[in-house]
C-alpha cells in the first residue's frame, strides 16, 4: 500500500529542496529523500558497504548518491555502485500524482 509523504509536488520541493539530501523514518526504517535536477527519489539510507548514514553525504551531476565514508556512488535510479565495489542500494519506488508524492514500500 502506498505511503503518502507530501501533498503535492510542490509541498515536496519546500521540504527537500533542489540539491539537498533528508532523513526519512517511515515504520521505524530509516531512508534518504533525494531532490536534485532529476526529480525525486527515495533509497535507503545506508550504505550497503559499511552501513554509513547517506544522508549525510553529497549529490553529483551524474544522478547519484555519494557515501561520506569512502566515497561509494551510487545510481539513484538503480541503486547500482558504479564501480562495483560492493551491493546495491535499494531504491524506492515513487509515486507523484494529484493527490501527493507517496512511496510504496
């Protein structure tokens, strides 16, 4: 069942804006809300190597999540490292209708 988290996609852009990356605790899971050039998106927040908190880390041009600890990137559309260097990130599916910005866990 789908999980509403804004009202509307303008809603979503005050909260998380363009270039930040936010903390979201949804059923006592943690996972990192993404605004950059590309839309939305919802991955969880660790780091599948050394379960380091994304949220904390940075945004890139090429549409990815960067680790703080050792710079690990990972594709928000596919959760892949780009070099391989260990698992996915799993990605959220997001969902942005008229009727909010939901995610289905």
């Amino acid at each position: 069942m789908p999980i509403k988290l804004f009202d509307s996609l303008e809603t979503a852009a005050e909260r998380v804006p363009s270039g930040s990356i936010k903390k979201l605790i949804i059923k006592d899971q943690e996972y990192a809300i993404v605004h950059n050039s590309s839309g939305l998106h919802v991955v969880s927040n660790f780091c599948p190597h050394r379960q380091e908190a994304l949220n904390k880390g940075t945004l890139n041009a090429f549409n990815e999540i960067i680790c703080p600890l050792h710079q690990y990137r990972f594709n928000l559309n596919t959760g892949q490292e780009v070099n391989n260097r260990c698992g996915h990130l799993p990605v959220i599916p997001i969902q942005i209708n008229s009727e909010g910005v939901f995610v289905d866990l």
